[in-house]
C-alpha cells in the first residue's frame, strides 16, 4: 500500500516536471485542440446537462470550456465536495462571476447560497480531472480522494470523459482497488477509448 502510494506521488512529480517544460503558447494550441474536440464530440454535444470541473494545478485548464458551455447555453454543473463527510453536491451554475466563491486550498467552488442544486442522476456526461491517465482509463488525481468517490454516485448512463494534454497520458498508472478508471480520454492529438 504504502509502495503505491510512493510510485503515486513520483509519478506526479514525474507529469508535473513534463508539464512545466511546455512553453505557455503550447499549453495554450494543446488546450484549445481538446476544447474543439470536446466541443465535437457527440456525447458532449447531446448532453443536456454536462458535470466540469473547476482546474486545480497541473489539470487542464477548464476556464474556456466552461465559458464557451456558457456561450452556447450548455447546462453547466459543477461539484461541491464536503470533505467533512466526503460526501458531494451538484449546483448548477448560471453565472462564473457570481456563483462561485473561494473554498479550501483556495480553490473555487460553488456557492450554495447562490446556485441552484442539482440531482445527480440528471448528469449526462462527467467531465473528470486528473493529472495522469493511461490507455485503459486509469485516473491518477490529486491524491484527495474526491473524485474516485464520486465516480460510482454518478448514474451508469453518463459517460465518464477526461480531458487531458498528451504529456498526462503514461504507460500505466499505479491502481489502488479504491481508484476509479474513466470511459475516455480526449487529448490534444487523439480520443482513447478504455481498452
């Protein structure tokens, strides 16, 4: 357990150190070639209600999605997660300037007190973040747990989609029996189907 929990970490630091080597005009082509093929996709594209996800250090940069979703009047849903009881909410969100507010690690999220909650068995398709992906669907996040619980709460119909650079797809990642795989990953160069 504790060895996996090590090559995790190094495996990280691996995509971070890959990552930090690319200039910001390449990030920049990168992630506007995985917005288009987001925006291209089918099962996006017919999705009435779409889960994102607001981008923490070295995830894909969800700013344009999100502001393009809102430009083409796609429901935009995001998570709240409740550390507290590991538990989680769904808001939708009808303003990026005014429904969120600034949680813990001063990472941005949802405003309940501003924004509407959502069943989850009406998501279509979740967008899921992550710092490294391998051809089967395998997820390495941020090491906080929040996503591979969340994962089996969402309704068997929705795809489970990653957006992710080519640089954070690696030969395999190390899987714990709690961690959970995604159905897709959309890239700057390709679309991988879980083998």
């Amino acid at each position: 357990m504790e060895d996996l929990k090590e090559k995790k970490l190094e495996l990280r630091k691996k995509i971070e150190k890959k990552l930090n080597t690319l200039s910001r005009d390449d990030v920049r082509k990168k992630l506007k070639r995985i917005e288009n093929q987001l925006f291209e996709f089918p099962n996006f594209v017919e999705a009435a209600t779409a889960l994102l996800y607001l981008h923490r250090a070295h995830e894909v940069d969800s700013r344009h999605i999100l502001k393009r979703c809102k430009q083409i009047a796609k429901e935009i849903v995001l998570p709240l997660f409740n550390s507290s009881s590991n538990g989680v909410q769904i808001f939708k969100v009808n303003n990026m300037n005014t429904d969120l507010k600034t949680g813990p690690g001063n990472v941005l999220e949802p405003d309940p007190d501003r924004c509407k909650p959502v069943n989850i068995g009406d998501i279509d398709i979740a967008i899921i973040p992550g710092i490294a992906f391998d051809e089967k669907g395998a997820r390495l996040g941020d090491g906080s747990g929040h996503y591979d619980r969340f994962i089996p709460k969402l309704p068997p119909t929705a795809r489970k989609v990653a957006v992710a650079l080519e640089e954070q797809i690696t030969s395999s990642i190390p899987m714990e029996s709690h961690d959970k795989h995604v159905d897709i990953i959309i890239t700057d160069k390709r679309i991988i189907y879980k083998i």
